[in-house]
C-alpha cells in the first residue's frame, strides 16, 4: 500500500496514523464528505474549527474561489487533537521543497504546547483540507502559519478550560505544557488524550484570539530539524512522480513541432494495433498509453499526424517585438502606475540626468522533478494525483475540462519535488485523465525533461526603460520607470524621489509565460538597482553612499548595513578582473541586501562569482537554520538568471530545451556564501521564498563593472563571458 498513499506521509511510530491517512488517500473515500466532517474518522477528541477571512489572489496563482467553497461563511476544520494525543492539522499548502511541513507543525506546537513530532499535517487534498488558493507569492508563513497559530491557540484554551471544569477550579492556576494541562496547586495532571476520550468536542476559533508573542517562542523562533529528514535523505520519501496505482498504464502525448501549430490530421492505427496501447484524439490532443513507460515512448513513435505551422517572432527579434505589441493601447496597466509629482520637472531640476534600458531573458523553472499526474476514475468521479501549487486550481481546471461537478472531482498533492511558480497549472492532470478515461485504467503522466523546457511556462521576458535626475550632492530629483512585459511585482522605487513615475506595460508574449520564483521583482530590482549604479558612477559617488544618501526606509537601510558590514564593503579595491556589487530591495514584506565579488578568468572573460553575502529581515524568524537554506537556495538559483539562463528560440521552436544546452548553476559555480538574518520579533512574519533572489543579479552587474569597466544592461549578464575573450 505504500505506493498508493499520497507521497511525503510519514507516521513516527503509528501504524494507526497511517493507516488512517491510507483511507483518506484512496478513491474510495467518499466525494460528498465534506471537509469538516473528515475528522469524524479521527474518532473522538477535540476539533477545531476557524472562521477564515477572504483572501486576494495574487500573480499568476489567485484563483476565483468556487462557490461551494465561499468565505468567510463556511467553517472548516483545522485541527484534530485526538484520544492518544496526536494532533492533526489539516491545510490546503503543499509542500513544494520550501519546508512548511516543520514550520506549520512548529507555530501549531509553540501554540498548542505539544512536542513537534505528535503533529501529522494533512496537506494539499481537496476533499480533505479548506480551500487555499494556492502556495505561492510567499504567503504560507504570513497568512497559513498566522491561521494555524490561532486554531492552536484556541485549541489549548478549550483543552485547559475543559481540564478546569472537570476539575473545578480557577482556569488561571492551570498551565498547559508538553501535551499535558497541570494544576501547580493540587498536583492534577491530564494528558490531552484524556481528557478528550471519549468525546466529540468542537471549539470555533475567533480572529481576535491572542497568541504567544514572538519573544516568549520556545519551540517557533528556533532551529527544529526538517520533519520526515531522514526519509529524504535516504530516498524513503515518496514524491509526486512516485505515485502508483493498481493496473497503472504510463502515457505519452503527442506534442506540436513548433509554438501555435495546430493540429491537421492524425493516424493513430499503427498505434492502436499494437497489443496492450490505448490511443486516444480529443480535439487537439493526441496521446497513447501503454503497460510500461517505454512501450508509451514506442507507440508514441507510430502516431503519423500533420501540422499547420504558424508565423512566430524569433529571440533576436524579442524585446522589439515586446514593445511593438502591447495588449494595453491605452498606454499603460492603471493599476501599477504610480506617479508623484513631475518626472519631467524633476529632471529638469537634475545637475545629473541619465537614460538607460534593460533586458532580461525568458528562463526557465527546471524543477528537480519535471510535471507528473496519476489519474484514475471511478465511475464519472476523478482522483488525481499530482505535483501542483494550486490543487483547488487544478481540481477546477478538471471539471471544465471534462464536464463535471468539481465534487466528482478530488486532488491529491504529494510532496513535489520543487515548483518555483512554476507549477500552477494542470495541464499533465488534465491529459493523465484523458487518458486513463478512454483506457479505463489508471494512468500516469510524466514530462520529459525536452517537454518540461519546452512546453511549461517560462518567466517572461521583459523591456525596462528608466530616467533618472539628481543633483550634484547626491539627491534624486526624479524617477521614470517603464516595465515592458515581464511584470508589476516591486515595480515601486523604496527611494526617497519627489518625482516619480512608474508603470507597467502589459504585451503579447510570443512564448508562454507565468509566475516564477520573485516573478517581475528580479527584473524591476536589476534595472532599478544597476540604474543606481550607474548614477552614482555618474556622481562620483560611492554605490553604497549614494543608496543610503536617498533611502529613509528603516528596515532597508538595516540589511543594507549589515551586508555592506559583514562584506567589508569599501575595504577592498576592484581591480582589472576582480570586482565588487551591492544591491538591496523590498518585496512581499521582505527586505535584502546582496553585496556580491566576481572574477573574471583573463584569457576567456568567463565570469564567476567567488563571494556572495546576503541580509534578510522578514519580521519574527519561525526556523533560522531553514529560513538560511531558503536565502541560501535563492542565491544559487538566482546565479542561472544572472550570468548565463535563457531560453533560446526561433521561429517558434525552443533550441535549447536539453539540460546540456540549457545551463543551470552547478556545484562548481557555487560561490561562497554568507548570509546574516536580522530577527525582528517586534513584527509579524513573512514569508521568504522568493524576496531573497532579487539581489544576486544587480550585485553582480556592479561588480562586472567594476572588474572590467563594462556595464550589462542585459539578462544573463554573461552567457559567453566578457571582454575582449567574449563573442
């Protein structure tokens, strides 16, 4: 049974945990049960429930939530704490490699006063957890962590209340601790098992129910290992792509040769005659489905169709045609625009006036583990399984697609092997489905990796224009921001400007795009911050200086500091072949700091960056050693799109859709990496997934500068390397 449960289970020594997690993962369990009532099957004990506020969508991954699922009207369950003391908490997130599997269990056990490993989250499955919209925009740990802290909370006040009325005493000599609610005076002592055997107890949690403040944390704050470690590392773990059902078929589809071809004709004989294939038409999908993955791949190979092929812009063309071709003839998206004061009074003003425009590539996601789906149905219900950040998003994507009720239809998301936002749609759902309906056999499909660099979504490309004004001492006057295509997101300068001016333009992309890890904040933060640059080149100044000189902004000003100090900045001088950057930025309530040192080979100008240090602060830290993988992963991601990622295309066919052509960070390109949290229990927490990657790429235009007096204005900075060495 291991191989059909949802994958990243893990139960500590409870054959019950797990088998009752095996119920809730089979098809079997009933479509109508309603999300609340699931933990009827827990048995007795104390459950509680959590009026949800609505939440905005946002990016890519906001998603209309489906009537059947409105709030706040609807109460949907939370936690169970159950008769031998396990507590299960049930959320609608998935676990995509960021670790909210230990940071939720931490802030539910900090509140509830219980050791982390009695909690076993339910995570991800739609006809288990509440509606979420979706993990993505850095939102887990402001909002889920924020939700779940409440449900404990209420949790341990009920189980103490309960304790003081069986009792009969004051509910404020009571203390509850390690899973047990102690009375100091008389000695008493219950466990939570016992006092909620058998009973069914329902508690609702209010907003406004008091938490413990960051500062008294005993078990949040701290550096808990990785929950289910050990069967990660040893490859115990089970992941989306790992699922298996009984009869299980493997599929293939058949893709276009090029970018909006469309289908003409298609002979699925030679296919279908083969023993043991199912081929399947549907419209514009072609696909087969064999017994092994590949007698799939073979029978794919005997599919004969014809396309149509249609007009496509190339790479070289790109950036001309994205400012060629808005979707927004008005000039420009109302609700990015951001305009204070007179740019062009402020400019006129400015001793020191500057125009540039930056560039910056598609590039892909390249997930560990590419797209992977089981589908398998049961009468005209559907089970799917797969690697998604939007599983409600997923399950509705389905019931379009095939007509049906979205209660007929449930989600599973195992753990997934990372997504980077770029797992937000269904599509490998929606053909394992197609499939497994006309085989009538489950069936599982799985992306390439050709495919997966191919037929995903990319980060988009973009054009960015900026103008500049500042005088002799150092002070902007004015700030003219124009973002082309590739999106809002930190669109807004943190500067101190009285002229101000910033809008983005939305464009026709010629490739697919979609949410990335930061999304538009990279490319925003790279043009505003190597533009800095540039202007206190033009100033005379100092980059460090110049940044501090216009930036009143507490918490910018901190990271900045603590980078520039735990650098060195301004110690050491760059010399030819050797340089120094520094950036820094905010999003998603995220504030960083990059300071960054390359070094350019002589003989090939092939630039690689040797030192990397980075400042974060995003409020109160739930996990310090797990918020540093988290910096410490965006660094090295970030490293592709700076100097070398991109998808490169002509006429509507990706050329380099090969992990041997398309190059990502290796363990050689590593820097030395640093990194300095600043813990600000003062404030809420916020997430950390993405803000930290904005940094890298500025910081390293800067220090090319100064290494080689040249200044990259374009993204990668140096697929072929720089200076005379470079072609």
């Amino acid at each position: 049974m291991a191989d059909e449960q949802p994958a990243g289970r893990a139960f500590p020594g409870s054959e019950i945990e797990a088998e009752r997690y095996e119920l809730f993962a089979s098809p079997a369990y009933r479509f109508e049960v309603r999300r609340r009532d699931v933990f009827k099957v827990l048995g007795a004990g104390l459950v509680v429930a959590f009026c949800v506020p609505a939440v905005q969508g946002q990016e890519t991954g906001g998603a209309r939530r489906p009537p059947g699922d409105a709030m706040p009207d609807d109460v949907s369950a939370w936690i169970h704490v159950g008769e031998d003391g396990r507590v299960t908490v049930s959320t609608g997130k998935a676990e995509v490699g960021q670790n909210i599997r230990t940071s939720l269990a931490q802030v539910v056990a900090e509140e509830l006063r219980v050791p982390v490993d009695s909690i076993t989250l339910v995570m991800a499955d739609t006809a288990l957890t509440p509606y979420d919209m979706g993990t993505f925009g850095s939102r887990t740990t402001p909002i889920m962590a924020a939700q779940l802290r409440k449900v404990a909370a209420a949790a341990r006040e009920a189980l103490v209340e309960l304790a003081a009325t069986r009792w009969t005493v004051d509910r404020a000599t009571l203390n509850a601790r390690d899973g047990i609610v102690l009375h100091g005076a008389s000695g008493r002592r219950a466990t939570y098992g016992e006092l909620t055997r058998g009973q069914k107890l329902v508690k609702t949690a209010s907003d406004d129910v008091a938490t413990t403040p960051a500062a008294r944390w005993q078990i949040a704050g701290h550096s808990v290992p990785k929950v289910n470690g050990r069967d990660v590392v040893t490859g115990r773990h089970k992941y989306a792509s790992d699922v298996a059902r009984p009869g299980m078929l493997h599929g293939r589809v058949l893709r276009p040769p090029s970018f909006g071809a469309t289908l003409v004709t298609a002979d699925l004989g030679p296919a279908q005659a083969r023993a043991g294939v199912t081929a399947v038409r549907d419209g514009e999908f072609v696909g087969v489905a064999a017994g092994d993955s590949q007698a799939a791949a073979d029978a794919l190979d005997l599919l004969r169709a014809e396309w149509k092929a249609a007009p496509q812009p190339s790479g070289a063309e790109l950036f001309d045609y994205l400012k060629k071709n808005p979707t927004d003839p008005a000039g420009g998206d109302a609700r990015s625009r951001v305009v204070s004061g007179s740019s062009d009074e402020g400019l006129a003003a400015a001793t020191t006036r500057l125009a540039a425009t930056y560039t910056v590539a598609y590039i892909a996601h390249v997930p560990l583990e590419p797209r992977a789906a089981v589908a398998e149905w049961q009468g005209d219900s559907l089970t799917v399984w797969t690697g998604s950040q939007r599983p409600f998003g997923v399950r509705t994507e389905l019931a379009e697609a095939f007509r049906i009720p979205e209660e007929r239809v449930r989600v599973i998301v195992p753990d997934t092997g990372s997504g980077y936002g770029g797992k937000h749609t269904g599509e490998a759902a929606i053909e394992a489905a197609r499939l497994a309906r006309a085989a009538s056999r489950p069936v599982k499909v799985a992306s390439t990796r050709e495919e997966e660099l191919t037929w995903a979504y990319f980060r988009p490309a973009g054009v960015i224009e900026v103008r500049s004004g500042a005088t002799r001492d150092g002070r902007l006057t004015a700030w003219d921001f124009h973002n082309y295509n590739s999106g809002p997101s930190a669109i807004r300068t943190p500067y101190d400007v009285p002229n101000v001016r910033t809008e983005f333009h939305a464009t026709r992309s010629p490739l697919r795009q979609g949410s990335y890890r930061g999304l538009a904040a990279t490319a925003n933060h790279f043009a505003r911050e190597s533009h800095m640059d540039e202007l206190a080149q033009a100033l005379g100044m100092d980059p460090l200086e110049f940044r501090l000189r216009n930036l009143t902004d507490a918490r910018l000003r901190a990271v900045l500091q603590a980078a520039a100090e735990k650098f060195g900045w301004g110690k050491s001088k760059a010399s030819a072949g050797h340089g120094f950057g520094l950036s820094c930025g905010v999003e998603k309530g995220g504030y960083v700091a990059t300071c960054a040192e390359v070094a350019v080979a002589p003989a090939s100008g092939a630039v690689s960056v040797t030192r990397a240090v980075t400042a974060f602060e995003c409020g109160a830290i739930v996990n310090p050693d797990h918020l540093t993988n988290q910096v410490e992963g965006s660094v090295i991601m970030a490293l592709g799109g700076a100097l070398f990622e991109s998808i490169q295309f002509d006429a509507g066919v990706v050329d380099n859709a090969r992990l041997s052509l398309y190059r990502v960070p290796r363990f050689s390109d590593a820097p030395v990496l640093e990194t300095v949290l600043l813990d600000r229990k003062d404030l809420p927490s916020a997430g950390a997934g993405e803000t930290p990657i904005v940094g890298l790429a500025p910081a390293v235009a800067g220090a090319i500068f100064a290494a080689t007096g040249q200044r990259r204005r374009s993204l990668p900075l140096a697929p072929k390397g720089v200076g005379p060495a470079a072609s």
